[in-house]
C-alpha cells in the first residue's frame, strides 16, 4: 500500500521544527547570558529563560516522537523501497541527535537553576 503522505514533505517539516526548537533555545541561552545587565529584572529574565528552554525541550520531543512514529508506521504499512530504507536509517539517525540536543538542554537548564537558587 503506498501512503498518501510524502516522506520527504514530512522530513522536510520535521527539520523546520527542529530549527525552531534550535532558534527558542539560543534565545533562551541568549537571555541567560545578558540578562545580568538587567540588574532589577534579573530574576524575572531567568525564570523566563528557564521556561523558554522548557518549552524548546518540550517542542523538540514532541517533533521528534511524532517523526519517529510516522517513520515506524511507513516501515510497517508500506512496501519500501531501498531508498526508502536508507532514508528512514539516515532519518533515525537525527531523531537520536535531537534528543542528545534535548539533553544538553537540561544539563544548562540544572546548571542554570543551582545559579540562580
């Protein structure tokens, strides 16, 4: 059975939304890193920071389950071609390096939370 839904279009919105998860999270890490100049906001700027950097990690696994849910329900439902295969092996691969990214992200968001308390 051949699925109406292109495994290229929905790589290719998966990247986007890892992009994002990258942009929210270097905002984030943006705001850490200046927010010492905003003496009398400087909580404020941290515990923004802090659920900013949750919610990157929150949108980044849930892109990344989602994806690999659409690639395990492809694997099964259709006939695929070698390309396919060696698409959906490569594809895997960045799911694991989103996850490593999420990762990191909590280790700045612990060294970030024994800072400020």
């Amino acid at each position: 059975m051949v699925s109406p839904l292109h495994s290229q279009s929905t790589f290719n919105g998966y990247v986007s939304q890892m992009r994002n998860m990258f942009s929210t999270s270097s905002v984030a890490l943006a705001m850490v890193a200046l927010g010492h100049h905003f003496v009398q906001y400087k909580w404020h700027i941290k515990i923004i920071a802090l659920l900013v950097i949750l919610f990157s990690i929150i949108y980044g696994y849930t892109a990344s389950s989602d994806f690999a849910n659409y690639l395990t329900y492809m694997e099964k439902h259709n006939e695929l071609t070698e390309l396919n295969i060696f698409q959906f092996k490569q594809w895997r691969s960045r799911i694991i390096l989103s996850y490593i990214y999420m990762f990191i992200l909590i280790a700045a968001m612990i060294i970030l939370l024994k800072r400020t308390l």
